[in-house]
C-alpha cells in the first residue's frame, strides 16, 4: 500500500518580515523556497506555523507568502514573538493540537538566532527536526553553514526542499504524488538557482 515516509508533518515559517529585506544574504531566495513549500503544503495537507519577531517595530509577514489570505495558506497559527524561539505559548498550543511528535520543517530566519532556537527546542519536546538548507539565511551569510553543523549534531536532518517533498511523499503511487511533481517541475528553475546561491559547498 502506498504511503508518506514522514509521519505527521507541520511547516514552520520564523520571522519573514519585510523589515529584514534588505539586510538578510539573499533574503528573496529564502521567500522562494518558503513559496513552494507552501505550495506543498496545501497539497498534502500540512499544517503552518508562522512567527513574526517584534511586529509592533519590524513589520508583517512578507506579504508575498499569502498567509491567512483568502487564495493562500490558512495557518495554524500565525502570532507575534518578542522570544528568539518560536516556541511560544500560543505556538505550543497549537502543536498540541496535533497528533505528536511532529515531523517539523523549519525555514526562515535567522539560521543562527531563531532557526537555530525554535530547532533545539523542538527537539528537546521530542519531535523530528528538518531545517531546510534553501530555505533559511542570516544577515551574515557566514553564519549559516556554522548553524547548520550545530543543529546536525543535535539530531537535526539538514536537507533541502525538494529532498524533503520527495521524501515526504515518499512513493509515487500516492494521488498526491502528481501536485507534488507539479510544484516541482514549476519551481525547477528558481530551485537550481537557490541552491547555487544558498547550498554552496
């Protein structure tokens, strides 16, 4: 019988907010690969967690996401942070809602600061951690790989976003398996580009 290898996935997006354009290393890169997670994420039915650090001085959420509009993603909760982590009570709450543990896909920023928090502190509640190579940034882009070695060894999976739709999908027998392919081939071109600007080795 054909099924998902990841078992109760949720998309946690940290703190993409117009204020941080300009400053964060290829900031529109992160927004492309949040998009077609997204994407994704209406086609396999993935709940959405999302975070805004300090509205009140730093803004909404990039507009361009679409949360909670009427054509985009509805979240599962979308609220307001002064914490580095996105763990906050209102975030708990609704990750209790689920059926735990979680398998969790972290993107957004920054991949030192709130990434890197809101991954430990998952893991330390006891769910599966993905951060997404192409989809998080810093201000200093030479922060990032540093912060990815760190969340590897805590137990982290660090991939990209197409390993994790393929994998979370998992076999191409399942009806979902044809929107996933779709978003894929819609996205290949933005993806290759992401990756040679984010993922260099």
């Amino acid at each position: 019988m054909a099924q998902r290898r990841i078992t109760n996935p949720a998309l946690f997006i940290c703190d993409l907010q117009d204020k941080f354009r300009p400053a964060i290393h290829e900031f529109s890169k992160v927004i492309a690969t949040t998009q077609k997670l997204l994407q994704a994420s209406k086609a396999l039915d993935i709940p959405v967690f999302a975070t805004t650090q300090n509205k009140a001085r730093l803004g909404e959420t990039c507009a361009e996401l679409g949360l909670d509009t009427p054509d985009g993603v509805q979240t599962r909760v979308h609220a307001d942070k002064t914490l580095f982590s996105m763990l906050i009570p209102e975030v708990r709450k609704g990750i209790e809602s689920l059926n735990g543990p979680l398998s969790c896909v972290v993107v957004g920023i920054e991949s030192h600061i709130c990434v890197t928090q809101t991954a430990l502190d998952l893991l330390k509640d006891g769910h599966k951690v993905y951060v997404i190579a192409d989809g998080v940034s810093s201000c200093n882009k030479e922060e990032v790989p540093i912060a990815l070695a760190r969340l590897r060894h805590a137990g982290a999976v660090v991939t990209t976003s197409e390993s994790f739709l393929y994998e979370c999908i998992g076999d191409a027998g399942i009806p979902e398996f044809k929107k996933i392919i779709g978003i894929v081939r819609e996205t290949s071109k933005t993806t290759s580009d992401v990756l040679q600007t984010l993922c260099k080795i």
